[in-house]
C-alpha cells in the first residue's frame, strides 16, 4: 500500500514533462485534477511555496520503511514497499534481497541469499 501512495503522492507531485517543478498542492477531490489545482503547477526559477519543501523531504523517505518485523517474537518479516533493496534480518540470520520493477512488471521476487 505504501508503494501506491509514493507513486501517487509523492512521483505525482513531479510536472512529467518539466524537470524541478512540482504542483502545489495534490487535489483528493473526486473530479479535480493537479493543474488546475489551488496554484497549479510551480515555475523552475519563480515558485517555493512552503509545500515544495514538504515535497522535497518527501522523496527523502522513499527508503524509509521498506521492511517491519515483529518487535517482541520476530518470526514475521513484512516487506511494505516494492522497492529493490536487501534486508539483513540478524535475528533470523537471513539477508534478503527484493528485485521489483513495479509499477511497470507486478509481481516481487524475494530472493534469501
């Protein structure tokens, strides 16, 4: 679910065809849509609102959380994100590797090493 959001949320704050701009704000609304959004889309030079700072930290944690284990048993590995990585899980004395190409090939082989 989180790999939906940072698709959604954070890649689709980027403008697709104009590198380093970014939208305003994401509309949730049924029936709205981002350039005709609050603001619209930014400028290269010209646009800083206080949400592109917001968005800039935001493409920081698309490392974040990839993996949950069980805190207190530790027998359960979750992966959160589709996201190619390794997990060294020392408790259980497994490295694991993900290689994933989504959104674009569905499906996540995790490969132990």
């Amino acid at each position: 679910l989180l790999s939906i959001f940072n698709l959604n949320g954070i890649l689709g704050i980027q403008h697709p065809d104009v590198p380093g701009v970014s939208l305003y704000m994401n509309p949730l609304g049924a029936g709205s849509s981002r350039p005709s959004a609050a603001h619209g889309w930014g400028t290269p030079f010209d646009s800083f609102w206080c949400c592109y700072g917001t968005g800039v930290e935001s493409w920081s944690k698309l490392g974040d959380s990839i993996y949950f284990r069980d805190f207190d048993v530790g027998k359960n590995l979750w992966v959160n994100q589709f996201v190619p990585s390794t997990v060294t899980w020392n408790q259980a004395g497994l490295v694991i590797m993900q290689e994933t190409n989504f959104p674009v090939v569905t499906g996540n082989p995790l490969i132990p090493e």
